[in-house]
C-alpha cells in the first residue's frame, strides 16, 4: 500500500495543505508543537474514522472554524482508494465518512481501504495503563483486518449499553432478554479476539527477541478473558450474566463479559507490568506493534502505511537499528525533533514542519 495524497483543511493548525509523500521513509523534523503529530493523526483519522489521540472530534477542527476534513489517497493491488472524514464543530451534526467519493452510510464502511500502525512514545501505555488501553490496540488492529469484526464490537456495545440502562433504571424484568442479545453479540468478538491474540502472541515474540537483541528474554501475550477457552461463547456468556445478575443489579453495570477482557503481557513469564524495565516496556510495545503490522500485511497481501511518532529517539542506537530494519519494507511517516533521531532510517524524503508550513529539506 502506499499513500499517494493526503489534504488537510482547517484540521488542528492547518489552514489547508496536501502532502504527497514518496515511496519509503518520509521524516518529518520540526520543533515539538509544530504539527507534525498532526499529518499522522490525519491519516490515522482516514484509515480508521478516529484519533489516535482524543475521543472529541471538536478538538482536531481549527480554532474559529466550523468544520475540518481530511483526505487520503492511497495505491493498492487493486486500485486506487480514495477515504475521508469530515468533522463538525456542532455537535448535533454527526461526522461525515467518505469513501471513493460517496458519502458512507456506516462508519464500518471506512475499514479495510486504508490500513495503518501507528507508533508513539504513548505505546508505553499499553504495558503500563489498565485493560483499556490493550482492548483498543485489539479493536483497533481487528477493526481494519476484519469489517465483520467492527460490526460485531458496534453490537455488542449497544446491547450493552442498553442493558446497563436498564440496571441504572431498576427496570429487571426485561434483563433475561437483553442477557440473550448480549450473549449472541459476544460470541464473534471473543472468537476473533482469542485468533488474533494467538497470532500476535507468535509475531511479538519473533520481534521482542530480535529488538531486544537477548536470547534468554522471553516476551508472552495471551488474551485474558473468562470465555477465552470457550467452546461456545455464546452459552457461556449467557451462564456469567445470569451468574453476576446480583452483582450487576447492586454495582448497576454489567460485571461479566468480553467489555473486560485483558491482554496478559509476561516475561519470561513474569507479569512484565510488575517486573519489566523501561527498556523491556518499550520493547515489548514495539513488538506488539510490529506484530499487529505482520497480521495486516499477511491478511491483506501488502503492508499497511507506518505511522512513527517521535518513537526512535525513545530508542538506544542498537534497539533503534533494528527497528528500522524491520520496518524498510513499507511506505512510512516519521516524525522528530532532530535529524540525528533518524540516522540510519534511509529517507527518501525530509520535510521541515513549521508553523503549519511545510516544505522541503
């Protein structure tokens, strides 16, 4: 895959800019708050209808303006894809998903055209934050490998949240049929999810040996859910709600199911959170990156677009080096502060990033 064209109007600092960014490594160099975080949270934002950075989509709209959008034309085996959002400082006015053209009825009809992963210092949180943040790297890598996999997290969620309204209202006596929705609803997601995790768990181990560069230093990733060795999800699911309906009618939320779920993240089978270095944090969530690349470029026969956010400069030399080894094969967009931080990446590009500016090296 490879990005062709990205415009950008009144989105966060800029007024209106297009970037065409040639084949390999595209650096961007600039002071911090210049906007280069901005162009990889624009595409971030075409490839998956959300920031990487923030859940309020007011906030990437230019100040004094009432609208942003963001295009992005990218070159595949099959042709051409063209991709967009456009974003409304109303907010009663829903955003508008664009994909060739036409306006998408569904979000989920943004999936899959344009695929990205992204790298930043925030990684770390992957290691260190609650389940939260694993959940969204799973959803967010199943997302854009699986459309059927956005619909299905799209319903559950919303069985799910109708059920906790429920709970909040006191209203029980339709609980036995929402427990039946939600319990259909979470078949799929707990499938796709424990695949994927198998799959990740083989990659980030190749990747955590090489970048660590030791041996002897085993990274494991296993999904972490009380259905995770289900034979029928579904039954089960259906079992836990029943099981917790006590606890969920007295906490007024719903205590069982697969919006819980964890990714268990060991070292030599160790709990790495408790016992894991910076240096080993950091590696790990490179290579859970890394793997969650390998699964996109396997499923969809070419490697989707890389994202890398002032990520190599967190990096001694030897880790940096073997980063980039890994990731020469694909179109990428990377962002510093310093040139010296992408030494040894080989750009085909520099462009210096100023003020919503930018222009060539």
């Amino acid at each position: 895959m490879r990005m062709t064209a990205l415009r950008l109007r009144n989105f966060r600092g800029y007024q209106q800019v297009m970037l065409s960014p040639p084949e390999g490594v595209t650096v961007l160099v600039g002071e911090n708050g210049a906007g280069k975080t901005n162009l990889l949270e624009a595409v971030h934002l075409c490839c998956l209808g959300r920031s990487h950075r923030t859940s309020n989509d007011r906030e990437m709209i230019r100040k004094d303006q009432e609208t942003a959008a963001v295009q992005l034309t990218v070159e595949r085996k099959d042709g051409t894809h063209e991709v967009g959002v456009r974003l409304f400082e109303n907010a009663r006015r829903r955003k508008l998903v664009y994909v060739n053209g036409k306006t998408a009825a569904r979000m989920g009809e943004l999936m899959g055209h344009a695929t990205c992963v992204i790298f930043s210092p925030e990684d770390l949180g992957l290691v260190k934050d609650g389940p939260q943040a694993r959940r969204r790297f799973l959803d967010m890598l199943l997302s854009q490998e699986q459309r059927p996999y956005f619909y299905a997290l799209q319903t559950y969620m919303s069985a799910l949240k109708q059920r906790n309204a429920l709970l909040k209202q006191g209203d029980f006596r339709q609980m036995p049929a929402w427990d039946e929705q939600l319990a259909a609803a979470a078949a799929p997601v707990v499938r796709l999810r424990r695949q994927a995790c198998q799959r990740l768990n083989e990659r980030a181990q190749i990747h955590y040996r090489y970048i660590g560069g030791r041996e002897d230093e085993v990274f494991g990733l296993k999904y972490h859910s009380p259905l995770s060795d289900s034979e029928d999800p579904a039954e089960d699911m259906l079992k836990g709600l029943r099981a917790c309906r006590e606890e969920d009618q007295r906490r007024l939320t719903t205590c069982f199911g697969p919006h819980r779920d964890d990714l268990e993240l060991t070292l030599c089978s160790e709990a790495l959170k408790a016992f894991g270095s910076q240096g080993q944090m950091r590696t790990a969530a490179l290579s859970m990156k890394l793997a969650a690349f390998d699964l996109l470029e396997a499923d969809q026969g070419e490697p989707p677009l890389l994202l890398l956010d002032d990520v190599l400069s967190e990096l001694d030399p030897d880790r940096r080096r073997r980063l980039i080894a890994r990731i020469g094969r694909a179109q990428a967009l990377l962002t510093c502060t310093d040139q010296a931080d992408f030494i040894g990446a080989r750009p085909a590009c520099v462009l210096r990033v100023e003020n919503g500016n930018i222009h060539q090296e």
